[in-house]
C-alpha cells in the first residue's frame, strides 16, 4: 500500500476553473490575428505552457510572428487574463475542494501546487485558497512544462516527500503525463475516456473523500 506524504494539485480545472477566462482571452487574440478559435481547438491548450499555447493558436491561424510580436501578444493575452480573473471570488472554488484539503490537513498530509501558470498565487488569493498550499511551483519557477515531470518533482522536493509517495490531482492530458513520468500516482479529474494514462479518475472532488482516496491506493 502506498503511504501518502504529499498531494500535489494542478490549478486550472482541479482547483478553479478558469478555462473560461484563458479561452476567452486566447480568442479575442486570436480574433486580432483575422481568425477564430473554437472551443475544441482550446482544448489543445489545456496544461501546457502559455508561450506553447500561443505557438498552438498561431498554427491554427497559419500565423507567423517574430519572437519579439509574440512577447507583445502573450503578455497582453496574460493581461486580459488577470483582469477577468480578477472578478473571481471563493464562489468560484470547484466543489468538495476545499473540504478534501481539510481533511488532508487534518490527516498531516501536505498539499502542494503544481501549475504552469504564472498567475497561481493571484488566482489562489482571489479564492482564498492561498493558505492551505505548503509550496507552490508556477511557471515562474520552472523551465520545462508537462508533459515534463520538473513542477511535480519540485513540489515534491519542496515538501520533502518521496515522489512515489506523492498523488497528484490532473485535469489535463499533458499533466497526467507529467506526473506518472516523475513516478506518482496519477487522479485524472474528468472523463475516463480522456485520461487514459491516470492510475484513477474522477469526475471531481464533490463526492470524493480522503478515505476514498486511500481505497483507491492500497
């Protein structure tokens, strides 16, 4: 049976959702650019890095830019960003979250964030989930995105648990990948038929406990 010393969380999906407003920013600069973005093209977004979506989105548009227009159109996206997630309140916590990360505090089991985003802490503030998170590695913190294992690794390190004693919480393809590449044990929040690589999936945390959690592992 695996002991738990740590969880490690994705954000956008498993924490938050705010696919929306990632979406909604991507497409209006991809409105600028003389095309649109679906909502299934979006998904290709998912977990990855923001100057790799860009990368994604221009090839969708068949757009070439220098590095230095994609600098301009990335930070502006991440400005356009931030000002729709400043609208976010704890409301928009998905449900069971928050109670799971008690009971996580309560068993001594530390909790950790593992996101690409460079937005995490803001994000977390504007929810008022910034306390329960022991280490958050961001994007500002790491140099390889997932599918590379290097954010859950980190967070691992940081909180001083073995990486085969860690449980990571993906909604995203990419993550999962991430994080069975860096030796843990993979929740897929979502479809089942989408994670196909997670050792086990949910569609959320709203029924999901710690005790259920540790059935699943043993």
């Amino acid at each position: 049976m695996l002991t738990i010393q740590a969880c490690l969380f994705d954000l956008d999906g498993v924490i938050v959702d705010t696919a929306k407003y990632h979406y909604q920013a991507w497409r209006k600069l991809a409105n600028q650019l003389g095309f649109d973005l679906s909502h299934e093209q979006n998904e290709l977004l998912k977990g990855i890095s923001r100057m790799e979506s860009l990368d994604i989105i221009l090839g969708i548009g068949k757009v070439n830019l220098t590095d230095d227009e994609k600098a301009k159109y990335a930070a502006e996206k991440n400005s356009l960003y931030l000002e729709l997630c400043m609208q976010m309140t704890p409301e928009d916590t998905l449900p069971g979250v928050k109670d799971f990360l008690e009971e996580l505090k309560e068993a001594s089991i530390k909790i950790g964030l593992g996101s690409v985003s460079k937005n995490a802490k803001v994000i977390l503030e504007r929810i008022d989930m910034l306390s329960y998170f022991e280490t958050i590695v961001d994007g500002n913190r790491i140099s390889k995105g997932k599918p590379d294992p290097e954010v859950f690794l980190v967070g691992a390190k940081d909180l001083h648990a073995l990486p085969e004693s860690c449980v990571v919480f993906e909604d995203a393809v990419a993550g999962i990948q991430a994080a069975k590449a860096g030796g843990m044990f993979a929740v897929g929040i979502g479809e089942p038929s989408v994670l196909t690589e997670a050792d086990y999936v949910v569609p959320g945390f709203k029924d999901f406990s710690l005790k259920d959690l540790l059935e699943v592992i043993k």
